[in-house]
C-alpha cells in the first residue's frame, strides 16, 4: 500500500484532517486511526462533501488497537474524517491514508 497522507497529534475534543484529493487511479482508500488516553472517539468520514456513513465509527483510546476503514472512492475529490473526544483529553493520536486499490493502467 502506499501512503497518501498521515499525521498526528495531542487528543482534542474535536479534531480531523482533509486529503485535498484522492489520486483518480485510486479505486479505494484504506483509512487507520489510534490513540491513547482512554477517551472514546466516534469518527466520520466525508468524500467529496458527501457522508460516508458505512465508515463511521467509535474507538476507544487505550493504545492496544487501530481503528481500520476501507473507503470506496469512486472518482478523485477531497477525503477527509472528523473526530469527537469524550472522556479524557490527555492522549495523542495518530492516523494515515492509504492507497488500497488503484486502477490497472
């Protein structure tokens, strides 16, 4: 897989990052999140301004899991999640976009 965006951070209560584009030969994205703390974060997921509810999801900051989401991306335009902390705000996070399926040239 190849890394289209990743980046990190000390946990908020609300938080998020936008992948300006996804590259037009990527079929889909695989989207990973942890962190530590031990807040629970739901996060969303939004593809070119459309919710993608099927992402969607909460994880809880204990630093032992990642949070993993396979995102379609039927065609290029921005990605990006948001994230809402409750509970303890003294972790950090981190996360990354990547490349999961690209189109064959």
């Amino acid at each position: 897989m190849e890394s289209l965006s990743d980046g990190d951070g000390g946990l908020q209560k609300q938080f998020g990052n936008t992948l300006a584009s996804v590259p037009e030969d990527v079929l889909s994205v695989s989207f990973a999140f942890t962190c530590t703390g031990g807040a629970e974060v739901a996060l969303t997921f939004r593809l070119a301004g459309k919710e993608v509810a099927s992402a969607a999801g909460t994880h809880v900051c204990d630093g032992s899991t990642i949070f993993q989401r396979s995102i379609d991306t039927p065609g290029s335009g921005p990605l990006g999640f948001s994230a809402v902390a409750t509970g303890a705000e003294s972790g950090g996070y981190a996360y990354a976009y990547y490349s999961e399926k690209k189109q064959l040239p």
